[in-house]
C-alpha cells in the first residue's frame, strides 16, 4: 500500500490480511468452500453429528466472508478513486449473495 501524509489517520488492515494477495487467496479458498455448503441440503435432520458439522462448516464459512468483506470495505472507503479497493468490495458484495442462497439449507 502506498504511504500517504495521511497515514496516521487510516486503518492498519495488515492485522487483517498482509497485502491484496493475501486477501484474493482467501476469497478464491472461499469461493472453493461456498459451494460445499449445499451437501447438507435435506440431510440436517439425519443425525446430530451431520447437524453440527453443518452448522460448524456455516459458521466457518460465515467468520471467512465477514474477515474478507470487513477488509475490503474499510480498504474500500480510506480512498473512494481507488478502482482496486472497489472492486474487491464489490467482488466480495457478489460472493456473499452466492454465499446467502448456499445458506438458505437452515430452516428454523
């Protein structure tokens, strides 16, 4: 990241991820990770170990997506004319969507 005179009055996201690339490596593991979501689809009521590993693949998935869109949104916002920065909001704004019809398996 490119320092600024105004450095001191932005967020440290190297907490967060180290760099771009290390962000992109995770959304693309998490793009992988979506999609196995859906094998428990009719199955939660099988047996209580298939209900937990379901919830616990959920909230696993769940934490990722926050920590990614969490990084890309306050990235986003420290320099709106930035195209990079948007684009991985948005980019992460389109995986959540994939993200929430994955989830639509939990019913109450």
């Amino acid at each position: 990241m490119k320092q600024t005179a105004h450095d001191e009055r932005t967020w440290d996201l190297t907490h967060v991820y180290a760099d771009e690339h290390a962000w992109e490596a995770d959304r693309v593991a998490l793009t992988e990770r979506i999609p196995t979501l859906s094998r428990y689809r009719g199955r939660l009521g099988e047996h209580p170990g298939v209900l937990a590993d379901a919830f616990d693949l959920l909230y696993s998935v769940s934490r990722q997506l926050e920590t990614l869109y969490t990084f890309a949104s306050l990235e986003a916002d420290q320099d709106l004319r930035l195209p990079g920065p948007s684009g991985r909001r948005q980019r992460i704004e389109a995986l959540m969507a994939e993200h929430g019809s994955s989830v639509c398996l939990v019913r109450p």
